[in-house]
C-alpha cells in the first residue's frame, strides 16, 4: 500500500487510548479459524438456499486473487470461489457481499484499500450455475471505494466510503450508490461519473468527527435494509446510523435522520451492519473493538461483546474479537469478521456471538 495508508487509514496505525463507559452483555463463544495465509476477513453474507455463511477475504495492499470462504452449519471452513485480480491493478480487495434471489452474488471491490484509489473500485458478480459460483462478472466500474453492500426490492445498494480519491479533509463527503439490477449487465458495465455527479449516486452525507478532530477519517460504510425497506447506513467516522426513508421505487430518498446520538454512546465507530428480521441493527463496532445492537425506533444500543486490543494468538483462538468489521446473522448466533488492519498475525479468525438467553426486545425497549 502507498498513498491509502498515510491518507485515509492513518489512523488504523496511530491508535489512541480507548475508554469505555458500559460493560458487554456477553462474550464471544468461540472462533472460526481461516486457513493459512488468509487474513483481513471481512464481507459476510447468508446464502439462504444452503444455509452457509460466505466470507470474503480482501487482498489488503499485497498483489494477486482473494478467496470468498464458505463456513457450513457446524463452523467448518470451506474454500468457496477465488476471485481474480483487477487487470490493470493486479489485486482484488472484496468488501461487502450480498446474495440476490436470482442466485448470484454481488461483491464491491474496494481498490482504494488495496492500493489505488484512482477510481478502479467496481462492483462484481459471482454468476451461479445449480448453486455452485462458476465465473466473475464486472458490473460497475469507476468508484472510488465501494464497501457495504445490500439488495432490495431489485436495487443494489452500495456504500461509497469516500468520494474523493486520495483527498481525506474533513468534512468528508461520501455517501451511497443505487443500482437496478435490471442495468447491470457484464457485456455493458456501467462507469459511474465522479465524485457524486452519478445519477445514480441518490444520497451524500458529511463525517465531521468533531469531537476526535478528524481522528477516524472514514465516512460511509455498512448499509442494511429493513424488510419495509427503510435503507440504514454506516457514518463510521460520526459513529452513528443514518436512517433513509426512500420512495417506491426506492431510488429517490424522501427524508432522513440520525439514529442514534453521538454524544451518547458507547460505541466509537459504526462499520459493517445487518438488519435482523425483528428490526434491529447489529453493528461491528472497529475502534472500539466489540459488537452492538440497536434499536433504530428509539436509538437504544447495547454492547454484545468487546475484548481489549490485540489479543494474543491463544485469545483469538478463543474467540477474542480483532479489529471486527463486520457482522453476519445466523440462527441465534452473531458472527464477526476481525479484519485486524494493524498487526495483522495469525490466527486470523471470525468470532462468534450466541444470543441465547438475551431478551433483545425488553433490553432495547
């Protein structure tokens, strides 16, 4: 990595002392441990006609192909598909990863993390034949670093970290793409115009991060859909949970608020997101090493689980979470990708949450 590292991650590597104003309700259970030589997990999604849960592996500033792993019912670790590397960059970083009902997967490669933020980032599909992912499609081309990703109703939605390639000032614009699944097609990819100018690009948003003084310089991140289609996205720098009320075709946004108050909570960042089918938003938060539920009716979060920094190879084999980026729902279990994007040493591992025992409803009322 060249530019990305001193600009938009630098704070990744100078990391500041954390406090902490709430005790977890739980701890992690136990880990999924990847395969030698793969590291940064990150992108986890359910692959409803199986039951498995698929992970994505970015390649993080070294060159070559990047793997999406598949774990089954019982936490085994499968190798799933081998994406291939950018023609003109050498490398792939996939991010965020969805499921659509035509069977096939759609991933955003964020190049900007690999390396080039000179708008090489894209949107991928993993075509499925019977099931089993056969070939990779190029949808989507010139973003600048595509991150979460989420389908409804027909649309991509694709967060768009930031909008400006290599220029991290604060405040720091970003915001969230909409594609129609009906335009995207490998024989046209679409190239998006930039830095917002997109049609397509229906919603920006600023992270001032005021209170750190631009400390975390990262602004849209996970995005997630309620089942009424209410579309949430990540300020990661802001550490809050944006909700955006859409209209029916839902590419036109009719009103939007802050879920959460800043000032009040426990967290330290918002990363990757899911929506569980009661409602509620369950959230990596990456700063502040742990895992978070909200309730966005009334902005109520509490921590699931947190461990200290850098926990030793024992720890994570444990369970211990690393750096977590990103969450996946399975049953009553929460998984946590530890992307770990400083000391990056082996084991590299998901933690895994269980819920069991927890009254959600009543501890978020």
């Amino acid at each position: 990595m060249k530019r990305i590292v001193p600009l938009m991650f630098i704070a990744l590597f100078c990391l500041p002392v954390i406090l902490h104003s709430a005790e977890p309700l739980t701890r992690p259970i136990a880990a999924i441990v990847l395969p030698d030589g793969l590291k940064h997990p990150d992108g986890l999604t359910l692959n409803t006609a199986t039951g498995d849960k698929i992970l994505a592996v970015p390649v993080v500033g070294d060159k070559g192909n990047a793997w999406l792993m598949r774990i089954d019912a019982n936490r085994n670790v499968h190798r799933y598909f081998e994406l291939p590397a950018h023609p003109e960059t050498g490398r792939v970083t996939p991010l965020g990863i969805v499921f659509c009902a035509d069977g096939h997967l759609y991933v955003a490669d964020a190049q900007q993390l690999g390396g080039n933020p000179n708008h090489k980032g894209r949107i991928l599909r993993v075509v499925h034949d019977n099931g089993r992912p056969i070939r990779t499609e190029v949808l989507v081309t010139g973003l600048v670093q595509p991150n979460g990703v989420d389908i409804h109703n027909g649309i991509l939605y694709v967060a768009e970290t930031q909008i400006y390639p290599d220029v991290v000032e604060m405040p720091m614009t970003s915001g969230v793409f909409a594609f129609a699944l009906s335009e995207l097609s490998a024989a046209f990819p679409i190239h998006v115009k930039p830095y917002g100018a997109d049609p397509r690009f229906i919603f920006s948003f600023q992270t001032t991060d005021a209170t750190r003084n631009g400390e975390w310089k990262v602004g849209a991140n996970g995005v997630g859909l309620s089942a009424d289609g209410t579309l949430y996205v990540a300020n990661f720098g802001d550490k809050t949970v944006i909700e955006i009320e859409l209209d029916a075709c839902g590419k036109k946004v009719l009103s939007y608020r802050d879920v959460n108050n800043p000032a009040e909570a426990v967290h330290e960042s918002v990363d990757g997101l899911k929506i569980c089918p009661r409602g509620f938003i369950f959230f990596a938060d990456y700063v502040g090493n742990s895992i978070h539920v909200m309730n966005p009716a009334n902005g109520k979060t509490i921590m699931l689980a947190r461990n200290a920094l850098n926990p030793n190879a024992a720890q994570k084999r444990a369970g211990a979470l690393d750096r977590s980026s990103e969450v996946g729902l399975r049953g009553n279990f929460v998984y946590a990708a530890n992307i770990d994007l400083e000391t990056p040493d082996a084991p590299h591992t998901v933690s895994v949450i269980s819920l069991e025992g927890l009254n959600l409803e009543a501890l978020l009322r």
